[in-house]
C-alpha cells in the first residue's frame, strides 16, 4: 500500500493517534475483499487492497481511520479458476461467519463512540455488501450512531476520461492495483503465460478469468488513480454528510 496510507491505517496507529482522529472526524471505515483468482498478473488479495485503499483516500480527505481488510468474503464452495489454475481461490467463508465478523465489528466501533461506519466491499457481491449493511443498522442506532455500506464503485458513473466500471481483474481491478500496489502486478506474466493479450473485453469465464477490459491493453497507474480517488471522494464525501446529518438530529 502506499506509505501515506499508514496515516488513517487503524492497525498502524498508536492509541493517542486514533483518539485524535477520533475527536477531529468519528468516522470508521471497515474494509472487505475475497481471497480469490484475479489472473496470473494480480495477487489473490486485490479485492482487500482495493478496498482498503479506497477507504484510506477517502479518510486522507475527510477524516476518519480505517481497520485492516477482511479478506475472507462471501465465494460459496467452489475454489474457483480458469481451467489448470483451480484451487488459488479459497472459498472457505461461510455466510454466518462473515456475518458474524461484520456484525461484531461493527457493535466494536459503535461501543468505542465512532458515530459513522462505513462498510465498503472490494468484493462485489450483492450479498456481501448486503450483509455489511445489516450488520452496521444492528450495531447502530441512528441517533448515538449510523452507517452505510456499498461498492467501491456504487457512487461514480462514468465519464469521458473514465469510461470504466467495476470488473474481475480488468482494467479496472488492475489499474487500482498499479497505482497502490505496483509491485505485486506483472502484466506480463499474461504474455509468458499465452493469455489473450490482444482482445478490447475479456470473459470471467474464459481462459484469462478475467471479466472486462483487457488489462493488457487499458491499465496503468494513472488509470488507477483517477478510480481510486473518485471514488474515495464520493465516499467520503457520503461519509462526510451522513455524519452532520447525525449531529443535526440532535
């Protein structure tokens, strides 16, 4: 992750920093991913990265910390990946196991008086950011505390200069990666490993594993941090509101 993230990284902080930030910006972010195939040129952690560099952008700007990913998501019982690369994938996450973290996690912040939680999901299930959801409404109670949780992407539509949206280790997922992360990519391990390097859109379910824009072709660093950054602002800026609207009701 980039250095400067260690500034708003929960796990990095002494207890007088985060009784700071705390006293400055009561906003918490709690980030998700999967343990999951992303191809041969992404680590198996992206979905976590990505999402905790996301959170950690948006509490640079806004305010806030954000805890450490979680990175056993919601992926059934199949160790999914393209054909001779089965098995990375580990899909040993239950529903009520993540429910149960998610929950307890939250109750955790609300008890320690962060009065917004923001759940953002690298991982993009319904069910999992679903499930994050109802486990910040039963840790809060829309008075003392509140929340909400969503996709990285959930809140930027495209543009002219970013005609991306989310993916499975595309453009996208990759761009991210290159710009927080750029020593665990290596893109041309496609080339080495006769992946299609030439098609405009990929298929999840083709022999890449990757579903969108060819990341050959479209991902780089700058891609990756117009995407992080974006979203992060919408984020936070959502994180911002909800938290006055709170102070408002009082």
């Amino acid at each position: 992750m980039l250095k400067r993230y260690e500034q708003v990284s929960y796990d990095y902080l002494r207890p007088q920093q985060v009784k700071d930030i705390q006293a400055r910006c009561p906003i918490a972010y709690i980030t998700a991913g999967a343990m999951e195939w992303h191809g041969v040129h992404n680590p198996l952690g992206v979905d976590g990265f990505k999402a905790h560099a996301v959170c950690c952008e948006a509490a640079l700007k806004y305010g806030g910390v954000v805890l450490p990913p979680f990175y056993q998501g919601l992926l059934g019982f199949v160790n999914w990946g393209p054909r001779n690369w089965e098995g990375y994938t580990l899909s040993f996450n239950e529903e009520g196991m993540f429910e149960a973290a998610m929950t307890g996690i939250a109750r955790a912040l609300a008890f320690s008086g962060w009065k917004v939680i923001v759940g953002v999901t690298g991982h993009n299930v319904d069910r999992q950011r679903d499930i994050m959801q109802t486990a910040i409404e039963s840790a809060t109670d829309g008075v003392a505390s509140t929340g909400f949780a969503l996709f990285e992407g959930d809140l930027l539509e495209p543009s002219p200069d970013l005609p991306y949206r989310m993916d499975h280790a595309g453009a996208w997922e990759t761009s991210c990666m290159l710009y927080t992360n750029p020593g665990l990519v290596d893109l041309e391990a496609l080339r080495a490993g006769g992946f299609d390097i030439a098609s405009d859109q990929l298929e999840m379910m083709g022999a890449e594993g990757i579903g969108g824009k060819n990341p050959y072709l479209y991902a780089s660093a700058d891609l990756g941090e117009k995407i992080v950054t974006r979203t992060a602002d919408a984020i936070g800026r959502k994180a911002q509101e909800t938290l006055q609207r709170l102070a408002n009701r009082k």
